[in-house]
C-alpha cells in the first residue's frame, strides 16, 4: 500500500511527467541507449553489450535483417512448448472446438431425459409450509456455449502469453515490434466469431514472418488468413450478396488510406474482385460444379470458391480487370501497393511509430520513394528511416511509451534476462491502462498518436503499475496452478545500464526525484514512475 508520503512524492513526478511529456527535449543520452529504447521493447544491459561487442551498425543490421534461427532463452521456450493449444494447427484447433460443443450438446440432450434431470423440490422453510419450492437440478454438464467460450479464451490466453514471452526475450527485438505494428494495422477483434483459435496462425502465418519482408506479400498473407476473413465478414462476400466491408478497410485503411483519391465505386469494384474469397475447415469438401473445379483453391482454413465469385469485368482504380477468378485478387493487390497513395500512408504509419506523432514530412516523403523503388521492401524503408537525420534528431525528443511499452519495457529493465514464470500480471497491466492485447474493436488499430495515452488516469495507472514491479510484488515469479510459491524476484535496476550511461540521461528532476528516495523498493518506483522512463 502507499503511505501518505508515497502518494506526494508520487503526485509531484505525476505532475512533472504532464509538463514534460507535453513538448520539452530530453536530455542528451547515449546512442546505443536510445537506439535500443527506440528499435527494441525497451534497452536492456543485454542489448548495450551486443552494440559495444559489434558496433552499432552491425547491431541494426541484424535487426533489420534477421537472419538463422530466433531462439527464447530456454526457460521461455519450455514455457511456450508447455501451451497445448500452441502446438496444433488453427484448423485442429477449429475441428476440436466443434467436436467439443458438439459433445456438449449431445451431453445435454442425454442429461435432459435422466430422472435426476428433473427439478427437485425443496424441503419445507418453516413447519406448516403448504407447498416446497422447486431448485434446479444438480450436476448438469456445462452448456454449449459455455464449453465453447472456454475454449477460446484458453486459446486467447496461451496466444497472449507467448507474445509477451517473445516481446520480453527474443534477440531479434525489432522483428517483435513489427508484427505488433502489423497486427495493429491490420487489426482483428478477438471476441468476434472464433477469432481467438486463429490468433496463433495470424501471427506465425501472417504476420511474424513478413514482418520485415515485403508489403504485398504480407497484405495477401493477411488476407488469406481465417482471422481476417472472419473479422471483415469477406466470408459472407457473394455473387449477388455483395459485402464490402473487406473491401473498404482494405482501400482505407491497409493500403492507400482516407481521403487518397479512390472512390466508392472503387470499393464497390474490389468486394466484386473479393467474391468468393472465404473460410472453410480443411475436412469440409467444397463442392463446385465441374466447370469450377481447376479454379477452387482450398489451402488449411482459406477457401477460394470460384461459385460464389462474380466473373464480371471490373473497372479498379483505372484498370479493367477481366473476370479469371483468385488471380483478379492478385491484380487487385498489385494495382493497391503500386500506388504513391499506398507508399505514403504505410511510411507515414512507421514514421509515426519510430519517429514523432507528426513526423517530418521530408522524412514521409524519402521513405514512401524507397517503398516505391524497392516494390515494398519494408526493411529497406526502415533501414532508410534509421539512417536519416531525421531520426536521429528525434532520439533527443520525448516520444511517449504507449501501454505496451510502457509495461514491457519495465519488465526488460528490471529482468534483463531473467526469464519470468507468469504474464497474466503483463496481461492485466495491458487491460488497465486500455491497451488489451488483440482488445481493440475496431479496424483501426490502436491510435498512434500519443496524445492518447497521456492523460491524468493513464498515468495514475502507470504509478500502480511502477509499485507492483519496483516492490517486487508484481507476481511475474509466481507460477500459475495450485500451491506454487512465489520465487524471489527483486528488480535490478540500479545495475550496470544505470551506471554505465542511462543515469546520465535523465533529467535534473528525475535526479532529484530519485534521491528523495529512502528505500531500494521506492527509488525503483521512483524510476519506473519518472518522465524519463515513460519515454522511448
């Protein structure tokens, strides 16, 4: 609990951090520091020794360039090996999910027709009590919905729990930021449909290895995922049934963005190209009539059913495209990541991301001419991106830890590479600062800007968030399951990184702040609650 003393020392940082975070520079740090908070989920001692040990340059190339295996410490490993949902394919997972329900609902037929099914009056409440009352009956198996709904929050659950793992500890740190970059930009809703079963493959099929590869191959991937078609309702897009919602989000928000010069009837004219483009469980045969058959793709979960696909001509942005089937989808595609439109509002998103909230349109400009010359090589956008003074200069600006941030760079910064037992506390912290992973509604991701993460209750909760972890109460070593006990795990974060550069970076008010401090346990919440480690 926090003494009265706790809560001034804190409100006074609370109120430092809403005039600091507001517009004034930073002070000077150390490249290698500010490179590793910037490129990765926050610096740890670990990330400084490889710069020392290889150079900077040799640093961020193996970042923007991974190449060989990308190993978790094996503690971590074991961890995620042990997640039995982690293990199966999104198509297993969707056949056993029905297979359950299914089960469920024969086990509630059978149980609706025992005698002990029957409701079963109650003993009299008082002596001369006329009638009993009546009470359910015991033992009914759990219903459909409830065995289904389980399901896929363990799915959901297990999903989360290795993207911590691999945010907090794999070597290759800004692949990890990219496919959360991605994920928000091309945003699926967890709670809709069974969108929970196909996080896994969205992310390991999708995602993660396109993460720092090339733009077109990465919006097909997204787009033959189950997650997304689920999500946008492209699975209920027919001939003669048209659904744009794809179609649009496609145009508006994936690729060339609000207001680039597309039309409606653009829109109109890619959920016609869409038709036919669905969802289908790889045990299910898909009929077609014979005449159909060469067209019909059936990959795991993706299903391209040339019935249900509109074989007009269409008229896309200025280009006829004449009705052949899947390969109008590849057209489309093509024609969408041409476009300037297209190079500009992907480099404005990754500028905005790295760089500032309004990045320098200088800077837009050169990465969205890269995106153009090297057909979409998202590397080479970025690689362009890190070199430029631009970016540079924005090291020295206060960029604000967004709740993700804000959570996983405390955990890096206090563990290094100490691999934590449990990441439901990291999963609650996300749900109390608004950020739930996979939890935003809408196709539009969560907001980039800043602004919307800096308010009194956002960082009143990042307070919290900074007791939990700076006491070393946070639970992080504390194994799920009956009668674990917690391991000892206090946070070191006066060690070898503070003294060896960041202590140099930080404000003459966060110094002061820090050695008002009459405890290791309050200068560790100090630190974690100061305007200098809400920054990138």
């Amino acid at each position: 609990m926090m003494t009265p003393r706790h809560v001034s020392k804190m409100t006074a940082l609370l109120m430092l951090l809403m005039s600091t975070c507001a517009g004034a520079d930073a002070p000077q740090r150390s490249t290698e520091i500010a490179l590793a908070n910037r490129l990765t989920w926050g610096a740890t001692l670990s990330d400084v020794r490889q710069m020392d040990a290889n150079g900077i340059e040799a640093w961020l190339h193996d970042q923007l360039y991974p190449t060989g295996r990308d190993d978790l410490p094996p503690a971590a490993t074991a961890q995620i090996k042990a997640l039995p949902m982690l293990q199966k394919s999104a198509a297993a997972l969707a056949l056993e999910l029905d297979a359950q329900v299914t089960a469920a609902k024969a086990a509630q037929a059978a149980f609706a027709t025992m005698p002990s099914a029957q409701p079963q009056p109650n003993p009299p409440m008082a002596p001369g009590t006329a009638t009993a009352t009546m009470s359910p009956a015991p033992n009914a198996p759990p219903t459909p919905q409830q065995v289904r709904n389980t399901y896929l929050g363990e799915a959901q659950r297990e999903t989360q729990a290795r993207h911590m793992l691999r945010d907090l500890y794999a070597p290759h740190q800004l692949r990890e930021q990219m496919t959360w970059f991605w994920f928000n930009h091309f945003n699926v809703y967890t709670d809709k449909g069974e969108i929970r079963i196909f996080l896994a493959d969205y992310e390991d099929r999708a995602l993660r290895p396109n993460a720092l590869g090339n733009f077109r191959t990465l919006l097909e991937a997204t787009l033959r995922s189950p997650a997304m078609l689920q999500y946008l309702d492209n699975a209920q897009n027919a001939a003669g049934h048209i659904n744009e919602n794809y179609a649009r989000e496609i145009m508006e928000l994936h690729t060339m963005g609000v207001g680039s010069g597309y039309s409606q009837q653009d829109v109109q004219e890619l959920a016609r190209i869409l038709t036919g483009v669905g969802v289908a469980p790889p045990n299910n045969i898909v009929n077609v009539a014979p005449k159909f058959q060469p067209l019909l793709i059936h990959d795991g979960m993706f299903v391209f059913n040339p019935q249900r696909h509109d074989f007009g001509e269409k008229m896309f942005l200025g280009h006829v495209i004449h009705g052949s089937g899947y390969d109008e989808v590849r057209q489309a595609l093509d024609i969408l990541c041409a476009q300037p439109a297209t190079a500009q509002h992907i480099s404005r998103q990754l500028a905005q991301y790295f760089v500032a909230d309004a990045p320098p349109p200088s800077l837009v400009n050169a990465m969205a001419q890269r995106f153009l010359t090297t057909n979409g090589d998202i590397a080479a956008v970025l690689d362009l991106m890190i070199h430029s003074p631009e970016f540079r200069a924005s090291l020295g600006k206060p960029l604000l830890k967004d709740p993700q941030h804000y959570v996983i760079s405390a955990v890096r910064m206090a563990y290094d590479d100490r691999v934590i037992l449990n990441t439901r506390p990291m999963l609650n912290w996300l749900n109390q600062l608004a950020e739930p992973l996979y939890g935003h509604l809408t196709p539009d991701g969560y907001p980039m800007d800043r602004t919307a993460w800096n308010g009194p209750g956002q960082v009143e909760q990042r307070f919290e968030i900074a007791q939990a972890i700076g006491s070393g109460n946070a639970g992080l070593f504390k194994a799920d399951g009956p009668n674990t006990i917690a391991q000892p795990a206090f946070p070191n974060l006066q060690g070898a990184l503070f003294y060896n550069g960041l202590s140099e970076t930080l404000a003459p008010q966060t110094r002061a702040g820090l050695a008002q401090a009459t405890s290791p346990q309050e200068w560790n919440i100090f630190f974690l609650a100061s305007p200098d480690f809400m920054r990138r």
